[in-house]
C-alpha cells in the first residue's frame, strides 16, 4: 500500500508541476561518453584543489552518479566492491571491514570523506560500513590508493575515498526514490535542490531511510552460531543540506546507523543472548568555506565540525539476566587555511595550515540493568580533550613539458602522539595518449587514545609506519579503451592488531613488519553505448616470517558491462571473484596439535541489472546480486569461526526525477 500511494503521488506530480520538465539525458550520459572526456573529470581529493583525473599524480580512480544509479548500489561496500584492490570483512551485523591493498584493520587505515571532511568516528578512527551513505545524493566516489597522510595525516595509509555530493548548480530539480527487496529491505530517498544564476545562490537538501532484516542466521543457516531467536536488523537514516552563495559554501550531513550486535558473539556456545541489542552510532559534520581568487592566486579556508556519538540508549550485549547499554561521544573543531598558487607554466604550490580540538571519551559510559526491568541508558564518560596543528606543502613542478614533479611534505604536532614529519615524492611523463608515473609515500597511523585502554588495554603502543613505492603506467587505446596497471611494494612497520584471549578478553598489541607486494591491472571500455570494465588484483602480504598475513586473498578480480539497448532500456552484468585467503580464527585441526589458520574457500558471484525508463520522469529498476545463490564466507577476527554471506537478493526501486528549467 505504501509504494503503492508513493506511485500515485508521483504521477500526481508529473501532471501538476508546470514549472518543471524531465530531463532523461543523464540515462546513456555515461554510456556516451568516451575515455577522453571521461579523463577530463574534475577531482579534488589528490590535491585538496579542483585538476582534471588526467592530471593527478597519483592512483585516482572515480566512480560516478551514474555508475551508482545504474549498478544499483547501496552501501560504500557496493561501490568499491567492483574496483581493484579492494577486499572484505563483513561480519553482517553492526559493521563491515575494508581492506585495501593488502592489510586487514578495523576501518581506520583508510580515511572516508564527505565533501573532504572525515567521516571516521573520533574515538576508534575506524569509519563504519554500510547503509547510510546517501547514495542517491553522490556526484561521484573519488578513490586514492595508497599512503596520503602528507596531505591528509594519520590513519590515511591505505588510501582516501571521498564522497563529493550533487551541487544545485549542476543538479536543480526533484527526485524521489523507493524500492523493496529481499530479507525484508526497503529504501525511501528523496532530493530537491534550486539555484537561481543571477545571484549565484542555491540550496540541496536529500534524505535517505534503509532498512533490512538481513539473511537469517538462526540455527543451521548460521552454522549453529547463534539460535533462532536470533534478530538482526539495520535501520539507517541520512540527511544532506548544502547551501553556497557566490563563493561561498555551507555543508552538513547526519548519518544515524542503529543495527544488531547478534553477530558480535556466539550465543550457543556463550552466555551471551543474540536478541535485544542495538547499537545506534550518530555522525553529524557541518563545515563553512569560502575561495577567493586573484589572478594566479586561490585562498581556500574552511571550518569544520565533527560529531560521532554512540547514543546512550545502545545495547552492546545482553545475556539471559540483564542487559548493557553503552555511550560514547566525541566532537572535533577544526580549520583548514588552504592556499593555492598557479605559476604561468602550470607548475602549483599548495600550501595549509591545519588547526584541531577534540573532545574525547576516556572510557564507555556503562549501565547494566534487569532484563526484565526498566531500561537505563548508559551515563555520559568523562571527556578529555586533544589538540592538533598540521603544516602542510606540496609543489606540482612542470619540466620539460614532459615531466611532472610532485614534492609534498607535511608536519603534524599532537598533544598525544607527539611530532610526525610525512614526506611524498612523485614524477610522472606523459607522452601522447602514454603516461607513467614513480611514486614514493610515507604514511602513519598514531595509535589513537582509546586503542591504549580498549580491551584490557596496552600502554606500549607504537605509531604504524608505512613506506610505500609505486609504478603505474596509463595506455590510451583511441577513444575507446584505458589500460592502467600499478606495481606497489608496501612495508609496514608496527601494525597494530587485535590480540584475543580467554573469556572473551582482548587488547591491542603492534605485530611487528608487514610486506605488501602487489599489481593491479584494469581495463576500461566505453563506446557505442556499451561501459564495460574487467580488473584483476594480486595481493601478496606476509609477516616478518615470511607467513601470510590472515584475510586477504592473493588474487581478486571483478569484471561487467552495461548496455543502453534502446533509448530507455539499460542492462547490465556484474562478476565478483576472490580466491582462498587464511581466516584471522585459529582453529586446531582433527589428528593435529597444532593451531591454523584455516583457508576460507574462494568465491565467484554474478550479478545483474536492468532498467526501463517511462513517461520520461520515471525508472523501474531491477538489480539482483548472486544470481547463482551462492554459499560464501568471509573472514572473522570475533568469537564466529566465520560469517556465512547474503544468499541471492532481488532489489526493485522506481525512480522519479523531475529537473528545473527558467521561464
């Protein structure tokens, strides 16, 4: 009854809004568009300033709005799921992990952004996968691999992945999404946004609500892990307003992800109950910027605001007596006071000053009460607060017309993980449709002062240090074809890991050197209305003994196309494979005295999607992932020997998009 009403209200619209007319050129925008025009994307996210992709020099792949629209993504998951280099830990419950190049974490050796403010949670620094993202209100995901913390600081050794959102500029009108699906999912999201060319003022505001029960893992569905009265649920809610006037921009966003904590333990075999737990994590960003601009010259400040709280009324866990409610808050101010200046022979010098307070909690605040008693929330912590003031320089140096150098440095004082100096070197060559480009990168990640007392805690942890080399070469085939492939050799040093022990005790202890060599080849094909991609990955990360390090595979791939078939019908296929990697649970062996890390097996998954395009305001979409219903596991580092995965899901979404013109 629901999709139902929102149908008919939507064709109501179409009919009355005299002022607005549909625009249905955005369906084969992407598909018509050649490599050329498609290396003529404008990014900011290498530089911290708008260049062309072309020109970044620097691993940079994008996805765009349309590649998300189409391919029917839901989750950041989805998004980097069909990139190279990426790999997976999802623990289908209250988060997911992300692995890029090679190193298992908790999501903090990897910065995920949000119009170039992190949206990392301040206490951890880890980021949380899943649904929240407002997808539907996405420019493009603009995605660095590799060390950035010369630009970017702690915790961006892995890579960057930025989240630009639609400006009112370049997307005036309406849209309105809903759709429903397998385990119960249904989504509702919607956008409207105005712009007026003579004052140069305008305004977006989206909102997005996801909500899915997930596959059941009672029982034998979940190997016995939990029981069948398990509940495992996400429920996420977004907003986004951005406002600017001239030159001058305001951004906020609210991410609000409540979930189940039954994964996070085995309850057949515990205490532990697998229903009645919730853990409902806010972020809120604001930020404020301003350009001015004189000839050569750019001044580019910004103040930001930061909030990642885990809200009082959470359940981290519950047995058969009582539960537990946990709090969390953290808030951070900052400035970033970016200059800019554009020599005549294209050569730039990039300079900032970056200045930071944060509060943070010294400990969970906890209350434990009756399970059949009235529900308490969890008190406020004590807070302590931090500070940050970061340098930052980076020289891009044109030689020869061929040539291009890229020097950058950066400093960073903190009041708890001291003094870090971040170098980054760089030249590239570029001839006719040929370019290659030698990279060296440094990067850190400072322990942050909540992995020192997490667990049973661990005063003797070191910073993770990365030095990084990296050889990528891009080949231009015509208009039609893009060929890149990248040679990294990554080495760590004092890479903190999760130590478990008894009674589900654990801490956080540095596990000594890590090695990471890799390739990653990709190629690219976007003529006559067919966008088709196949990339492969190798990954080969081993210890200071020469083992391999648990959860990663050494070879990925992932490979698809899409195809307008008419003017208003688009398909498209999608192949996912990742081979056998060793799980992060050590397990003993029938007949062995030893501990292993047994092999969690490879996987292949296909998916598919279409859409049909109506009454030129409306699109039916279908998409389906694992067509083949296939069985798969990913990794655990938890108490689960492993997580079983989605089984085939079906998704069906309507869009409705209607677009501003002037009178």
């Amino acid at each position: 009854m629901n999709l139902r009403n929102t149908i008919l209200t939507l064709l109501f619209l179409s009919c009355s809004l005299s002022q607005i007319y549909s625009q249905n050129a955005e369906l084969d925008l992407l598909l018509e568009m050649d490599i050329e025009r498609l290396l003529e994307t404008k990014i900011t996210s290498a530089t911290k300033f708008e260049q062309k992709l072309s020109e970044a020099v620097a691993t940079v792949r994008v996805v765009t709005a349309n590649e998300i629209k189409e391919r029917g993504y839901q989750s950041l998951e989805d998004v980097l799921s069909d990139q190279p280099g990426f790999q997976f830990r999802n623990i289908q419950g209250f988060n997911s992990y992300i692995f890029q190049r090679g190193i298992p974490n908790q999501n903090n050796l990897m910065l995920v952004m949000i119009d170039g403010v992190l949206v990392n949670e301040l206490n951890s620094g880890g980021f949380y996968g899943g649904s929240q993202y407002l997808l539907g209100n996405i420019e493009q995901v603009e995605i660095i691999y590799g060390p950035a913390s010369a630009l970017y600081g702690t915790n961006a050794v892995s890579g960057v992945v930025n989240l630009i959102t639609k400006k009112a500029e370049d997307h005036p009108g309406f849209d309105i999404s809903v759709g429903m699906g397998s385990y119960n999912t249904a989504l509702t999201e919607a956008r409207y946004a105005m712009y007026d060319e003579a004052s140069r003022t305008g305004f977006n505001l989206a909102a997005r609500y996801f909500t899915t029960d997930k596959r059941p893992l009672g029982g034998a569905a979940g190997d016995y892990n939990w029981t069948d009265e398990m509940d495992n649920f996400e429920k996420d809610f977004a907003v986004d307003l951005s406002a600017s006037h001239k030159n001058l921009f305001f951004g906020f966003n609210l991410m609000n992800k409540k979930a189940s904590r039954a994964t996070n333990y085995k309850t057949t075999t515990s205490d532990f109950s697998d229903h009645g737990t919730l853990w409902n994590i806010l972020f809120s960003n604001a930020q404020l910027r301003w350009e001015l601009k004189k000839g050569d010259f750019r001044f580019m400040p910004k103040a930001y605001y930061r909030n990642s709280t885990l809200l009082p009324n959470s359940i981290a866990y519950a047995d058969s007596t009582s539960k537990t409610a946990y709090s969390r808050p953290g808030n951070l101010l900052g400035t970033d006071l970016l200059a800019v200046y554009q020599f005549k022979d294209n050569s730039t010098l990039t300079a900032g000053l970056i200045m930071e307070r944060e509060n943070l909690a010294k400990d969970y605040g906890m209350v434990s009460f009756p399970i059949d008693g009235v529900s308490k929330k969890a008190p406020r912590p004590q807070m302590k607060s931090y500070h940050l003031i970061g340098l930052y320089a980076q020289a891009d140096v044109k030689l020869l017309k061929l040539f291009m150098a890229n020097v950058g440095l950066r400093y960073d004082h903190s009041s708890y993980y001291g003094d870090v100096f971040t170098p980054r070197l760089a030249l590239s060559y570029q001839i006719n449709r040929f370019r290659t480009r030698l990279l060296y990168n440094e990067a850190f990640r400072a322990a942050r002062p909540w992995d020192f007392i997490d667990g049973i805690g661990n005063p003797n942890l070191k910073p993770e240090e990365i030095q990084s080399i990296e050889w990528i070469s891009t080949f231009r085939i015509k208009e039609s074809t893009l060929i890149n492939l990248s040679l990294y050799q990554n080495n760590y040093k004092n890479l903190i890991t999760i130590q478990s022990l008894q009674n589900d005790q654990w801490y956080w202890r540095n596990m000594g050197k890590v090695k990471t060599e890799g390739l990653e080849f990709e190629l690219n094909y976007v003529k006559s209305k067919v966008n088709a991609w196949i990339n492969y990955t190798f990954n080969y990360s081993v210890d200071d003994k020469d083992s391999r390090i648990p959860e990663i595979s050494k070879h990925t791939g992932n490979a698809g196309f899409n195809h307008l078939l008419f003017k208003n019908l688009n398909y498209g296929f999608r192949v996912n494979y990742a081979g056998a990697r060793p799980n992060a649970s050590l397990s003993l062996k029938p007949g062995e005295d030893e501990l292993r890390y047994p092999e969690i097996d490879p996987f292949f998954l296909v998916g598919f999607n279409v859409s049909y395009t109506f009454y030129e305001q409306f699109q039916l979409k279908l998409i389906a992932d694992n067509i083949l219903n296939t069985k798969y596991y990913h990794t655990s580092n938890r108490p689960p020997d492993s997580y079983v995965q989605q089984g085939r899901t079906v998704f069906l979404q309507l869009n409705f998009h209607l677009t501003h013109i002037d009178r």
